[in-house]
C-alpha cells in the first residue's frame, strides 16, 4: 500500500503553474514520477548543472517523455535551467516543450516522447561507457505503459545479456498499462529477463533511496530495474488515476482546489 | 576476380579499427564470418547483437553519444524500413553522427522475395535531416567513401551493392559528394548509380553505333548530389536519362529532374524500378529484364529523341 504522505508539494504546484501558464502538459503524469526524479537529482545522481555534459557525471534518461514537467522543475532547482526557461514552457522561443529535447535541453540527455526509445538509446550509451572502462552509471525511467513497446524487451534482452551491471532502469508502474491489457506482472516479467528486480513505493523517498543505495553499479554485471509502484497524480486526489486529467488544462476553481490540495 | 565491396567494407573495418579506437562495429546476425578478424583484433569493439533492429539503432545512436564511431550493418529493410523511427530520431534528431552499412538493397537478395527487398530506401533517408546517402558498387569506392565520412558529423547511410559494374576506377576518382564523368559526349548525358552503370555503359556503346555521343555521370554519393556537374552536363546535352535500382518515386531520378527542370526543351528519361512491388523470382539479371533495366528497354524509351 502507498501512504498518503504527500512528498515534494512545492515542486507538484510548480508544475501546475507551468501548465497553467503554457496552456498545456501532462500533469498526472508528472505526479506520479516527480518523487522519483527529485530524489535522483537530489540524492542520487552525479552532475554538473554549470557543465551538463561533464565527463564524470551519471546520465538519466526520462523515457517517458510526457512526464517532463517532473524532470524540468528539478532541472531548474539544480540550475540547469533558468527561471525564463520555465516561463517560456510551450511558448514560442522556448526551449521546454512537452517531452524534453536533447538539443535544447541542458541537463536532457535524450529527446524522448515516442515511447519505446529510452531504454535502447540508453544501452547503447551504458555500452559505449563500459568499452571506454568509464564508471558513469546510466539511469533510465520508463512508463508502465511504455513497456507495451516491443523495443523495451529487446533492450532489456540485451541489457542482461551484454552485462550491462552500469545500467539501473526504473519502472513508473502506475497501472496505466493495465487499462489496456490486464495481466501485466511487471516485476516477474523483469525477472524474467534476468535483471536484478526491486519493488518499491514510488513515493517513499527513504524506502527508494535505500534501494538505490544497495544496488552493485559495475561494469560486468547484471543490470538493475526499480519497478516504482506510483499513483498518477498522486498528491490532489482529484487528479489521481486514469480518468480526464491525462492532458487537461484546470480552469481557475479546479486550479484553486489543486494548489489547496497542496498546501 | 576483384574483390567484392562487402569484403572491402570488412577489410575497411579492421585497418580503421586497428587505427582508431573509438570504431565500433554491431551486426544484427550477418557478416560475422567476414568481420572475425576486426572481432580479433579489435577486442570489445565487435557485436553481433540480436535479431533486433530497431533497438540496435537505438543503440548505436547511445554509442555516438558516449563519444564512440558506431558502424551498423546488416540487412537493408530490416534496418532502413523496420527501425526508421529510431534513425530519424535517435541519430538525426538527435544530431548523432554515425555510419550504416547495408546490404541486400534493392532486389539484391532476388530469390528472397518482397521480405528481403528495399527499393525505396533512398526516398525514406532523405526525408531525414543530417543523413548522406552512398551507394558504392566497388570495393575502391567502398573504402574511398568510407574513410572520407565515416567521421563526419552526420549519419552516412552507406548501400552496398550485390553486384558491381566491374568499372576500374582509381582510387583518386573517388571524392565523397562528387559525381564522375566516365565519359565525355554531346548528344545524351546518361546519370547511373551503383552496378546500374554497366547498363549505362552498354546503352552507351548502342548509340555510339548509332552516331549518338553520350556522355556518362556516375553517382555514387547520392546525398549530397553532384548537382553541378550533372546540370552542367544536362544544359550542353538537353537529353538526360537516370538509371538507378531504385523506386522511381524519390529515387536519384526525382532529385536529377528537380535539378535540372527549367532547362529548355529538355528531355528526360527515369529507367528505375516501377512504383509496385517486384514479386518475381530468378537472379538478380533476371529481374532487372523483368521490370525492363535493360538497354534495350532503355533505346526503346528514347527512340523519338534523335529521330529529327
């Protein structure tokens, strides 16, 4: 069971005001990672705000791109991004769209928003890491959704295969794909590919940071997948779950009702 | 016998390999036998790495952004139609640079049907920003082009030819982006690519006998073209024919006529593949004469130009 903590509520009103003000984003979507990313980047993560492309520093990959919103608020809380950046969200001149742009990004490592990318664009850097003998550690996030991608399979078949023990994908498991297709075991699925499999709540920050914390990064091992139990929209109730919030717009009451859900 | 181009492009692999440590080769489960010696010799820098194409794109996209040269090779629809998303936006939208090798093009794989055929790849790739296009039918040009481009900053998209048109060029002709004037003439300017210029050069001698000058283009850089030195050759001529193994939608044929169109009383003549799919069966001779890339079917299509 997930709690009702609500975590990171400065950074959740944030993005709403982002949609409000861009007219535009996935704000469900958004909730449901935005625990996970923040924890990364506050916690996890090597990196260099000033020099995002650092030799030294860990890569994250957002595959999941429609969840941006939760990777541009920590971008800017570390510094990647600046406060006309996200002013400028959907806006003409902008750099922030609605799924994050390698090549205008700072901090983005990979243009992500057709589903099923990620993981592939993100062996093949785990691999160029492991032939150079570099240590960077490579972590990627995917929807549950997003695993109905074939090409998701093929590079988790590849991952294990190829040792790729530098690489630790995690799995936004909101059940958003069990809408569609039921029977959807995703931890056993993983452990059926031979990754080393941790469950956890995706909104509990010590229970995901111990995790982390006790996971091998090598570069001749067996990779590592988080599957993150999460609720979409987890924070204001009225947004939680598969229903019309998936790419709505509040109007000022429902806007009003959200930030009180935040306070 | 000369070397084929698919050999050249395994022996190019392991000179540049030993000299450059940042080549890295993936397979999608063809050439291994060819790209042992580039395996041993260039220890971890070799992968066959499953039957699965578009995620070895996407890989390949990841090496480049980790600082490596990824070279991609295996079969041509599997990688250009099957795993086009994943060049379009893991290599070109994100700017990448990196090579693709292909083989089976076109109906090289002849006897393999629709499943192993790739004739409309040229259209498809120039669709993409940031990609080049080569089409070598010569180990010569093979190693010439590659060594030229492999470190450029795009995505080079080389189609290697099953065939050649046992044409000796120097290695000094090949110049990446530059067409090759084989031979000068007057009255006709024939542009081939790949094996195709044997054709080419056989219509060539028809006409001669004929007391029609023809002068030969070969393309073996599809994108960028060499679009100067065929206008050039098209305004002195005023009669233009493309011969290419290709779709005649979006093929050499389609960018040859956008470059030259607004010449006065220009005539032209697109000998390519139809529009539909070769479902035949035979060698790869045998199904050039069944869609009609033959120099008969060539004269025949330009007969009413000399008639005056």
């Amino acid at each position: 069971m997930i709690d009702n903590k609500i975590l990171n509520k400065d950074l959740r009103k944030k993005i709403v005001d982002m949609v409000i003000a861009g007219k535009d984003g996935h704000i469900p979507s958004a909730f449901s990672i935005i625990d996970i990313i923040t924890l990364l980047y506050r916690n996890v993560l090597k990196f260099d705000a000033k020099t995002p492309e650092w030799l030294h520093r860990d890569y994250f990959i957002l595959s999941k791109g429609h969840g941006c919103l939760a990777l541009y608020v920590n971008l800017h809380r570390h510094g990647f991004i600046t406060d006309r950046d996200i002013e400028m969200f959907c806006k003409q001149g902008g750099i922030l769209g609605e799924h994050p742009d390698r090549t205008k990004v700072p901090g983005a490592e990979a243009s992500t928003g057709s589903l099923g990318h990620g993981l592939s664009f993100a062996i093949g850097i785990a691999l160029g890491l492991k032939i150079q003998g570099l240590n960077n550690r490579m972590f990627v996030l995917l929807g549950d959704g997003e695993c109905q991608e074939g090409t998701v399979w093929e590079a988790a078949n590849v991952a294990r295969n190829r040792r790729l023990g530098n690489l630790c994908a995690i799995i936004d498991w909101n059940q958003s794909a069990m809408q569609l297709l039921p029977v959807d075991d995703m931890p056993k699925k993983w452990e059926a590919f031979g990754w080393n499999v941790h469950v956890v709540n995706g909104h509990d920050e010590e229970e995901m940071l111990d995790v982390i914390q006790k996971i091998e990064f090598n570069k001749d091992g067996i990779p590592t997948v988080i599957v993150a139990k999460t609720i979409k929209g987890k924070g204001v109730s009225m947004l939680e779950g598969h229903g019309i919030w998936h790419h709505r717009i509040p109007n000022e009451q429902e806007y009003k009702l959200i930030m009180e859900a935040l306070s | 016998m000369s070397k084929s181009t698919r050999q050249q492009f395994a022996d190019t692999m392991l000179a540049i390999g030993q000299e450059n440590q940042n080549l890295v080769v993936m397979v999608g489960d063809i050439g291994h036998g060819m790209l042992k010696p580039f395996a041993e010799f260039c220890v971890n820098r070799y992968y066959n790495i499953g039957i699965l194409e578009p995620t070895m794109i996407s890989m390949g996209a990841g090496l480049a952004a980790s600082g490596l040269c990824p070279v991609i090779h295996t079969i041509a629809p599997f990688m250009i139609e099957r795993a086009f998303e994943q060049i379009k936006l893991d290599f070109c939208y994100h700017k990448l640079p990196g090579n693709i090798v292909t083989v089976g093009s076109a109906f090289d794989y002849s006897n393999l049907g629709c499943t192993h055929h790739c004739y409309g790849d040229f259209a498809l790739l120039k669709t993409l920003p940031g990609t080049e296009i080569c089409f070598p039918a010569s180990a010569i040009e093979f190693d010439g082009l590659f060594r030229q481009s492999y470190q450029n900053n795009f995505l080079t998209i080389f189609r290697i030819a099953g065939a050649s048109h046992d044409f000796n060029f120097k290695s000094e002709d090949i110049v990446f982006g530059k067409g090759i004037c084989v031979e000068e003439g007057a009255d006709l300017t024939i542009v081939a690519t790949g094996p195709q210029l044997k054709m080419a050069l056989s219509a060539r001698d028809a006409l001669h006998s004929r007391g029609i000058s023809v002068e030969v283009i070969y393309i073996h850089t599809i994108r960028p073209l060499d679009v100067k030195l065929i206008r050039a050759s098209a305004e002195k001529t005023g009669r233009v024919v493309v011969i290419e193994e290709h779709m005649r939608t979006g093929g050499l044929g389609d960018d040859v006529l956008r470059a030259i169109y607004d010449i006065p009383n220009l005539k032209f003549h697109s000998a390519s593949i139809p529009d539909k799919f070769v479902t035949g069966y035979g060698t790869y001779e045998e199904l050039c004469e069944s869609i009609g890339l033959t120099p008969e079917e060539l004269l025949i299509s330009i007969s009413n130009w000399f008639d005056t």
